[in-house]
C-alpha cells in the first residue's frame, strides 16, 4: 500500500461521526402528547358522567385544533426526526381526533338506533390499533408505555359500553380516559421539562432494549 493510501485509510477511520441534520428540530414529542392529554382530559370529563352531555360540543374544537391539527403536525416532524413510533402514533391520533369531531358533527345523528354499534365497532378499531402501539411503546420508556396501555383500556371499556348500551361501563371508560390524559401530561411536561433544564428533572424510566 501507498504512503497516500494508508493515509487516506487513516484519515477515513479517524474521521468524526456525520452530523445529525436533524438536530436543529426540537422534540415534538411533548407537544403531541399534551394535544392529546388536554382534548382527552375534557372528552373523558363528559365519558364519565361529570358533566351534562349538553356542553360535549366543547371538545370539538380541540378535537379540530390541537388533538388534530397539533398531534398531525407533531407526527409530520416525527417523520423528519426519523421517529418511526412517534410519527405513526401522532399523526394516526391526530387523524382520530379530526375523525371524531367529523363523526359527531356530521354522522353519528343520522345513525339511528343503531347508532351506539356504530360508535362501539369504531372505539373497538381505535383500540386494536393502540394494542398493538403498546407493544411497540415497550421499546420507548415507562411513561408513554403506561399511556398507552391506560389507552387501551379506555377505548376497549368505551366500547363495550356502547355495545352493551350499558351505561356505568362508559362512565369506567371515561374515568380511565382521565388516568390516561394524567398520563399523557406527565410525560409531556416530563419531556419539555427535562429539554428545557437539560437535565432530569422528572424521570420517564427509558427501557432497555430487550436484544
């Protein structure tokens, strides 16, 4: 080998790591899990019974506007941040969030009877999507893991509330809807928190990879 070659070789070995071109974009991660706790937190205010169904109309705008618009934009720079999970997870809860709203203003009332099956196999499909989020949430910390397996059991006790027509389970629902958007913002301000200080401040328990 040539003197320049080996050198060249040398240089290529000892050369520094490229830089992350991402590193410039904060984490959207906190802003996607506080548009979800807030627009859960007052839709499972009403789910559990706590106030008249008469004010639920309130939810829709956040439901439009930050559970949609801000978890889809969030979702969109998961994507650039090569955040498979959070990419997946933001933007299909902020499409469940503009979903939602449409359905109760354009669709649900025009349902009849049958309205409450409807709601039920709707939930139920939220729900087997978020099953399986929550074993993917295994890789990522306790703190998101929790949300998702509180989320879970909100959508799953949700319908069968409104397939059983039972009230008392969709107030259950509505209540574990609470425990999940308490969830959902302690891990939120955990992670704007902690970015903010640089360091711990409220810990999220990373989980180490099970390879």
């Amino acid at each position: 080998m040539s003197p320049q070659a080996a050198n060249e070789t040398s240089t290529e070995q000892q050369a520094p790591p490229a830089a992350d071109p991402t590193a410039h974009i904060a984490d959207p991660g906190p802003l996607g899990l506080a548009a979800f706790a807030l627009t859960t937190f007052v839709l499972s205010v009403f789910n559990a019974g706590l106030l008249d169904k008469s004010l639920e109309a309130v939810v829709l705008p956040l439901a439009l506007f930050y559970g949609g618009l801000g978890q889809l934009l969030a979702g969109m720079w998961e994507f650039r941040k090569a955040n498979t999970f959070g990419a997946v997870a933001f933007t299909s809860y902020g499409a469940f969030w503009l979903s939602f709203a449409a359905y109760v203003k354009f669709v649900a009332d025009g349902l009849g009877p049958n309205a409450d099956t409807a709601t039920g196999l709707y939930l139920l499909a939220w729900g087997i999507f978020t099953a399986y989020m929550t074993v993917a949430a295994l890789r990522v910390n306790v703190a998101v893991l929790l949300v998702f397996v509180a989320l879970t059991l909100t959508f799953l006790v949700l319908a069968a509330g409104d397939f059983t027509g039972t009230t008392g389970i969709g107030h259950a629902g509505g209540l574990i809807g609470l425990v999940t958007a308490v969830l959902a913002w302690y891990a939120s301000f955990a992670g704007v928190a902690n970015a903010t200080w640089r360091r711990t401040l409220l810990p999220v328990g990373p989980l180490a990879p099970t390879d």
